[in-house]
C-alpha cells in the first residue's frame, strides 16, 4: 500500500492542472504516493495534456459536470494509500509538503482530518483554508464585514476564526477541500462526501461529520502550499458558481443549524441568504457589462 494517495479533481484548467502534477513529482518523494485525477468533462485538452505527459497516471473520466463531491467519492473509492489527500488541480507545491504532514498525523492518532498552511498566489495566507462553523452569527459577520467592524467579537468573527495564529498549530472546526489531509481510518468511519453539495462547503459539512464522530480537525501550518483559487469550473460559469456558493451555505445549515434555532429565525436567514444571492448575480452582471 502507498503512504499517500493524492486525489484531484478537475475541469478546464489544463496547464495549471499540469504545473501542479510537475510540482508534485518535484517535491514528494517517489515512490511514496500515488495520484488519480477525476476529469469533470473538460474540454480544454486536459485528456490529450494527461495522455501525453503523464501517461502512467490513473484517470477517471466523466461525461458530464458532477461539481465536487461526486467525483471525490470516486476518487476515494479507487484510492489505496493509508492518507487521503483531497488536493485542487489549481494548486502549486513550493516546498515537501506532505511529509512533515504525514509525520505529523502518525504521531498524533485522534486527528482525522489536517491542512498545512495555504498561501494565495502574492505569498499571503488565505484565511478561508481553516474555519469555524457557519452558523448565523459567524456567516453574517463573515458577508457583511461585521467581523472587521467589531474584530474583538469572538461570533462575528469566528467563521475565519480570525483570533488564531496563521503560524501555529491549531484546533479548528473545518478545513478547506483545497488540500485536505484525511486519515483512511476517518474516512472509513465517516463515509463519502455528501452529494447534495454540487461544489462549496462540502468540505465543512465532512469535517462536522468526522467531528461528530470522534475525529480532531487540525490546522497544521508545518508546511505550506500554494493555491490560486476561482479557476476552472466557478471561472467559466460564473452564475452557476454562484448559485452554488449561496445554495451549499444552506444546504450546510438546513443539515445542521436550523435544529438550534426557532422557525422564524430560520426562514429569516434563509431570506438574507437570498438576497445575499440577488445581489451577487446582479453585481456580476454589472462586472461583466
């Protein structure tokens, strides 16, 4: 069995796609892991670049869109190694960044799920790679910059759980799918990622559920990677990447939130969220005019 089995799914990001596999083969050591990639139906010539560059990697194919979570949960059945990674295609290792993770989670066996430090292109520390749990008071402090305006406010602030060091490591409540870390052993306990999330917050909803079961959720800025964001799917269709931002916030707190709170709460967070979402379609619109 393979200590590391790297997963990616993608669409239409080709050449960054093939910059993250040179970086792999650059900085992890071989013969250490394995990749499989699950190809959305680009039409970029993300198969031609695969068959004709990195002909030996397994790649699982689709006809059609299946966001996120569908493609995941083929990768993760087809995977072998002992640790999972859920890496984005539009991400770029600086540095070996899995080895100090690994060696890090074997000496620290109630951890399921982990993260290394996520930079953005410019070498700053994207904030949104480690979380707190988007209930209301964290969601509405984390849309309309109430978190900035009150930054002593743990609630306001604690979607980005913005009071923690980005240098030190830390318990949070969920990381980002960008480059998450799973323990085989969590994964086999917690089961596949929820399909209702066509793409966002799945990866929250995975880390409630693997703490629900037991599991510590881990920020572990031991080593750092790169992640550019917005690409592929949320670049090429934006309305649909919009829609399904808005729709997975509640799909996430209709599975998990609503219960904590009265019915008339609920349907007034359901009403901001849709003006929340009116307002970002007709603010793309004027962006793209």
């Amino acid at each position: 069995m393979k200590k590391l089995s790297i997963l990616i799914p993608t669409l239409n990001v080709c050449q960054m796609l093939k910059a993250c596999l040179e970086s792999i083969e650059q900085y992890t050591p071989a013969g250490t892991y394995e990749i499989i990639i699950a190809d959305n139906a680009s039409s970029d010539g993300t198969l031609e670049m695969l068959q004709r560059d990195f002909p030996d990697l397994k790649v699982l194919t689709s006809d059609k869109n299946d966001g996120f979570s569908k493609p995941v949960n083929r990768l993760l059945k087809a995977a072998k190694g002992e640790y999972l990674v859920l890496l984005n295609p539009d991400t770029l290792l600086i540095e070996d960044v899995f080895s100090p993770q690994l060696d890090w989670l074997a000496e620290n066996e109630e951890v399921g799920i982990c993260i290394p430090k996520v930079l953005n292109s410019d070498g700053t520390f994207q904030a949104q790679s480690k979380r707190g749990d988007a209930k209301p008071a964290a969601v509405f402090g984390y849309f309309l910059g109430l978190g900035k305006l009150f930054p002593q406010n743990r609630p306001l602030n604690s979607y980005l759980m913005s009071w923690l060091d980005e240098d030190e490591i830390s318990e949070v409540d969920a990381v980002s799918g960008s480059c998450m870390i799973i323990r085989r052993e969590c994964w086999e306990q917690v089961g596949d990622f929820d399909e209702a999330f066509f793409a966002y917050q799945e990866d929250s909803d995975y880390c409630i559920r693997a703490r629900k079961a037991g599991w510590k959720v881990m920020y572990v800025p031991i080593s750092a990677i790169i992640h550019y964001g917005g690409q592929g799917g949320s670049k090429a269709r934006p309305y649909k990447s919009i829609w399904e931002w808005h729709r997975s916030y509640f799909v996430l707190y209709k599975k998990h939130f609503a219960k904590d709170h009265f019915f008339l709460f609920n349907w007034f967070y359901y009403a901001m969220m849709g003006i929340k979402l009116g307002l970002s379609l007709l603010a793309n619109i004027f962006r793209r005019e």
